[in-house]
C-alpha cells in the first residue's frame, strides 16, 4: 500500500517559533515574571478548559461567539479565553484560604476564535498581575502597578516609552454632566479614537448623541498638557458631577504617588482619550504605548474594577491589574526589528567535542561542567573536526572543547573561544571558573 503523505501545517492564527526565535521570547517571558515576582506577585495557574457556564456567567455577546466551546459527555466545557475571568472564579473559590489583599501573577495561553489577521491570534499567551481587595482596595496600589509597567519595558530595553492613565469615573461623571445617562457606547466609540481618527469618532458619537454633546465629548478627550496642567484643566472645568470629582481625586493621588514609586514623570502621563473599551473597569484605566513606534499601539493594558468576582459571590472584590499580551507583541517587535536578539539556536555555553573513541574521559568532564551548573552539549557523531565546529558556529554555542589523547593523558582540556578565536589548554576548574564569569 502506498504511503500517504500529509502536508505539514499549522492552523491559521497560531504561532510557531524556531529555537531561535523561542530562546527570545523565553527572554522576554522570564524579564516579565522576574519584575512581576519582584514586586510580590505570587505565580498561580488556572485549568486551559473550565465549564462554559463559568466563563460566560457575565453573559454571551461577543465573547460567546469567539470562545472554542465543545461538548465531552454531559460537560458542556469551554477553553479559557482571557485569565481575568478564571481568576474571578479562583478567588471566589478560594477565598476562605487567601489572604488579602490577594496579589498574583499569572502567565499562560489563552484562546479565541477571532477572525485571523497578520499579528492577531486565536491562540496568545497572557501576562497578568492584579491585587485584589476584600470590601475595599487602597488607591494607591494604582500607583503601583505603572511602577512595574515601568521596570519590566525598561529592562527590555525600552527608553522612550509612556503609560497612559485615565480614570473611567472621570469620563463618566463628564458625560453624566452633559445629560448622558448611558456612557458604555460613548467609551467604546472614544476607545476606537487611534484606530480610526477623530472624524470618525466624531461621526460615530453623533449616530448616538446630539451635536452639543458630540462638540463637547471631543473637546474634552482632546485636553493635553503635562500632568499638573491636564489636572488644573480639569478643575477649572467647574464639573460638579459626584462621581468626576470623585475620579479626579483619584487620579490626583495615582498620579502623586507614581513619582513616590520612582518612575520618571517623562513615562507616563495623564490622557483622556484612554476609555478602555471593557465593561467591568470602574476607575483607573492604562495603556503603554512605544513613543518611537505608536503604530505597534497598546503593548500593556489595564485598570480598576469595583468588583472582580461579581458573579461567583456575593462579597464585594475590588481590584486592580494590567495584562500584557505577549504573543502579539513579541510578533510585533520581531516585524519591526526592535527585538535585541541573542542570536542563539541553542542555551548550550560549551558543546564538549571527543577526537578519539573513548568517550570515558570527555563523558566525566561533561558531568562536571554540568554539575557546576554550565549548560553542556555532547557531540556524539563522526566525520571531520571542521564539520563539528561548523555545527557549534552554527547554534551559536560560545566554547568549544576539545578532547584528544594528549588531553586525557594530561588531564587537561583544550578550549576554544568561538567568538575570539582563541585557544588554550586549561584545567577543569579553570574552565568552570571562566565559564561561570
């Protein structure tokens, strides 16, 4: 019978890395939960698939057409797609056995079945904190949160960056001001404004408002300044809304204690055209922004909600939290050839290459080097030396060591320095000294 052969693919809307590749965004991944753990986020997991009356209790709409929803028996189970929705149930689960304020991180891949396009998956990894309160959260952990926004784009080699800060109570109160008594479709219009421009915000806001109102919206939104000008704007507008005054008082304390948290006043700033489109944030809103590369759009998001488990118990959660999609912006700073490579097929610092057949010798020096706690390949098969070191070069393995007769006679090993050239004959502990520096 013939062989049939399948051609080997992917679904559309995932991704798929080379070591290369994987090794970069291993980097990144390990620079987020480093900052996150430093902060005293503690790591917690969820299941991929949880029962799909769980994830929808907020009710279906959009979300419920793009989750991936199956049926195993009598089970009807759904796989997660964002973590904020597992953790709500976590918490309202667990809470008899959490401390509060609860703080976690959480790391890992979620799902949706969104309409495929160029740096949009339907399979991404999520990078999530939120500190979450029993009956009340102090406004300061809205300070932190942009601090840790601020360490992890710092040491991934971001100068010129900012984090946009807004307070939905703001927004709100503004617009209750004006006689609007509904606010979610005007925020979901405002929240379009870098995708599509003002006209069209414009046009959109006058299909649901009068044009007094519309004029008044955009007038607003648009309000720039450095931070104590947008505030003084702000009190000079004579709003006496409860919940803007409440918001502005808020947005005073973030803003102050951000400095108190050591992050230099040029990374974030005060922008009220950041709505955050999602129903559930309730006061502080975020959005990071590459100042260099605006194109890119938000890489960090997140903000305040009143009310985290609202549908899993009675007991008022507030919190607060960002998430980074990571998938995505990996993809989008390898396309715009911001990523600082470490330009490596492997983790190997040393590939350990036998010149005669017995491996005895060559086999201890390897256990040695990786009992030291140096990453150590074995280069097991024949054929010339200049093909083996070919093979190192290639994955980009800095040392190379070389193990003949001469050396097992002497107990020496000869080391190759891949990237100078440079050779010399050395002795265990030398090598593991040098390798460790």
């Amino acid at each position: 019978m013939e062989k049939k052969f399948v051609k080997p693919s992917i679904l559309p809307g995932f991704m798929e890395l080379t070591p290369r590749d994987q090794i970069d965004f291993n980097s990144m991944l390990e620079t987020i939960k480093k900052n996150y753990e430093k902060y005293g986020f503690a790591p917690m997991d969820t299941p991929i698939m949880e029962k799909s009356e769980v994830l929808l209790a907020k009710g279906g709409g959009e979300t419920e057409k793009q989750i991936y929803r199956f049926n195993k028996g009598d089970t009807d189970i759904s796989l997660r797609f964002d973590l904020t929705v597992p953790f709500a149930r976590f918490v309202a689960q667990h809470m008899g056995e959490l401390n509060f304020p609860f703080r976690r991180y959480q790391i890992g891949k979620v799902y949706r079945g969104e309409r495929n396009q160029k740096g949009r998956f339907r399979e991404f990894y999520q990078c999530d904190i939120d500190i979450i309160g029993n009956g009340k959260l102090s406004i300061v952990n809205d300070a932190e949160i942009p601090a840790v926004i601020y360490s992890i784009f710092k040491e991934l080699g971001f100068e010129n960056f900012k984090i946009r800060i807004n307070n939905r109570k703001i927004l709100n109160g503004f617009f209750s001001s004006l006689g609007i008594a509904e606010a979610g479709d005007v925020l979901r219009v405002i929240d379009k404004l870098d995708k599509i421009g003002e006209e069209s915000v414009r046009n959109e806001l006058l299909n649901i408002l009068n044009e007094e109102q519309a004029t008044s919206i955009m007038k607003f939104i648009m309000l720039s300044g450095n931070n104590s000008e947008l505030i003084n704007s702000l009190e000079q507008l004579g709003v006496e809304d409860e919940v803007f005054l409440d918001g502005l008082k808020e947005l005073k304390a973030v803003i102050e204690y951000i400095g108190c948290f050591g992050v230099p006043e040029k990374n974030y700033i005060i922008d009220l055209k950041i709505a955050r489109g999602l129903d559930y944030y309730t006061g502080t809103v975020y959005e990071t922004i590459l100042d260099d590369y605006p194109s890119i759009g938000s890489v960090c998001s997140g903000g305040r909600y009143e009310n985290l488990a609202e549908y899993y118990t009675n007991q008022k959660l507030p919190g607060v939290g960002i998430s980074i999609g990571l998938t995505r912006l990996f993809y989008q700073l390898r396309e715009a050839n911001l990523l600082k490579s470490k330009g490596r097929e492997t983790l190997c610092d040393v590939i350990i290459i036998p010149m005669n057949d017995d491996l005895n010798y060559a086999l201890e020096t390897a256990n040695k080097l990786r009992s030291a706690g140096i990453v150590t390949q074995f280069y097991f098969e024949g054929g010339k030396l200049q093909k083996k070191m070919n093979y190192a070069n290639k994955l980009g393995i800095p040392y190379v060591i070389l193990i003949g007769d001469d050396e097992v006679k002497d107990n020496i090993l000869t080391v190759k320095s891949m990237l100078s050239g440079e050779q010399a004959k050395k002795s265990i502990d030398e090598v593991i000294e040098e390798l460790k520096k």
